[in-house]
C-alpha cells in the first residue's frame, strides 16, 4: 500500500459493460464525484469482458452512448482504453495504464457497485488490484455485500474512511451509499426487446442513438408463429 500524501483530487473510474449506460450508472458517477471530490470520473466499457459473453452489441456502439451520455458535464468523461486493447479486457491492465498517466501523488479510485464485488475474487490478479487504486463500492438496490469468506474478510481488511482517500495513492476500501436507482441495462434490453419505451431510465440523446442504430431489437416471442 503506497503511503504517499496525494493532495491533488482523486480520479475515478467506473468499469462495466455498459449495455446500454442508463441513469443508475450516471446518478451514482455524479455522486461520488461530489461526495469523493474527484477531480473526474470516467466510464470504461469493457471490450471484452472476462466473466460474461461478449455483448451484440459492439464496444464501439456502447463508447459513442456514453459519450453522448456524459456530453456536457465536465466531471465525467468516457475512457475507451480497453477497446484499444486485444485479447479479455482485464481491469488490472487498465489500472496499471491509467495509473503510468496520472500525477505520482494522485489517488485512483476503481468504482464498482456491490454485485460487481460478490464475484470479485475470480477477476484476473484481483489481489493486485489494491497496489494500483483504492476501490469504491457502491451499494446498489437488491445487492448486499457478503458477511463471510475471503471477500468479505478484504473488504474488512482494507477498509479506509473516505477521507482519508486522497492521503493515500491506492489501497483502501471504501463504501459508499448512494442514491439508490433500481435500474439495470438487463431490464432496458428487455424492454426495447419487446417493442416497449425505456424512456426515462437512460438519456434521451442514447434513446435516439439505439433506435437510429436499430440496436437492442428482437423479434417478440409471439411474432415467432408460424402460419399454416
Ligand atoms: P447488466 O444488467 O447488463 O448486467 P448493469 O446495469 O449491471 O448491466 P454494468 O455495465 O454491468 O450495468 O455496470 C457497470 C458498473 O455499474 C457495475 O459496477 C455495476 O455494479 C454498477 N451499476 C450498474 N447499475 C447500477 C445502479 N443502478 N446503481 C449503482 N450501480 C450500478
């Protein structure tokens, strides 16, 4: 654990899918940015995750939503690193990037919200994870951080007092109650899957985006009848 006083603002990234980005991943960015003082927090989408099928959806598509998501609010931004990179898209590797481009003194935070953090322990290196950021976890409608077993025991073994953050490089846990926004780009797949509107759970400008690009259609299951 680095020991060396960071006095400029922390910096932030949230790491996911992002299939599509909607209003719980931008609420609860915006959040932490003011709890937390960041300098900026930045949305990563995941190439090619490691634990979960490649979407249909290209890296590509769900780079341009969040960049129309995050347009205009200079606190958060979109960091498409890992669709520059080959091969899984490990979270380590991007920390260990991000962190050669930051100031020698700066904290890096990686954000995850508490279902993230359940599986935590088959990410790749995931014990190295804390020698390049501090981790934020935030607590997330119908998701509870586990009381027993080897995450639990890090996440007690780790944990650091918010403020305390920016007095350090990386390191330490920290636990965050945010708004809580019972949201998931699941239930929007689902929903535009049928034909029914999202509308209101992720921005307008992303809406028109997936409906110019005809991304998240399907046929609905009772369209598949065949006519004898
Ligand atoms: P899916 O339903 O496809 O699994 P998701 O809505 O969980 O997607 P991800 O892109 O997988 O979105 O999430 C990226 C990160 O944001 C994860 O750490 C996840 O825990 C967190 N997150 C997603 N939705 C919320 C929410 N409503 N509130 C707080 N955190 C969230």
């Amino acid at each position: 654990m680095s020991e060396t006083p960071a006095p400029l603002s922390p910096v932030g990234v949230l790491g996911g899918t992002f299939n599509p980005v909607h209003y719980g991943h931008l609420r609860s960015a915006l959040e932490l940015v003011q709890s937390l003082q960041l300098e900026q927090l930045r949305l990563m989408p995941c190439a090619a995750p490691p634990h979960r099928e490649t979407p249909t959806c290209s890296a590509t598509h769900r780079a341009a939503m969040i960049e129309l998501a995050v347009a205009g609010e200079p606190h958060l931004a979109c960091d498409s690193r890992e669709l520059r990179r080959s091969g899984k898209s490990y979270t380590i590797d991007s920390l260990m990037d991000i962190r050669r481009e930051l100031d020698a003194g700066q904290s890096l935070c990686l954000v995850m919200g508490c279902d993230a953090v359940l599986d935590i322990a088959t990410w790749h290196r995931w014990q190295e994870l804390l020698d390049w950021a501090h981790i934020v976890v935030i607590a997330r409608p119908g998701w509870h951080l586990p009381q027993a077993g080897v995450v639990a025991e890090w996440l007690e073994s780790h944990h650091l007092a918010p403020e305390v953050l920016r007095q350090r490089t990386a390191g330490g846990i920290v636990i965050q109650e945010l708004r809580p926004l019972a949201i998931s780009s699941t239930e929007i797949r689902n929903l535009l899957g049928v034909g029914k509107s999202a509308r209101y759970l992720l921005p307008e400008a992303v809406l028109d985006y997936i409906k110019t690009h005809n991304l998240y259609e399907e046929e609905p299951h009772f369209m598949n009848f065949e006519i004898s």
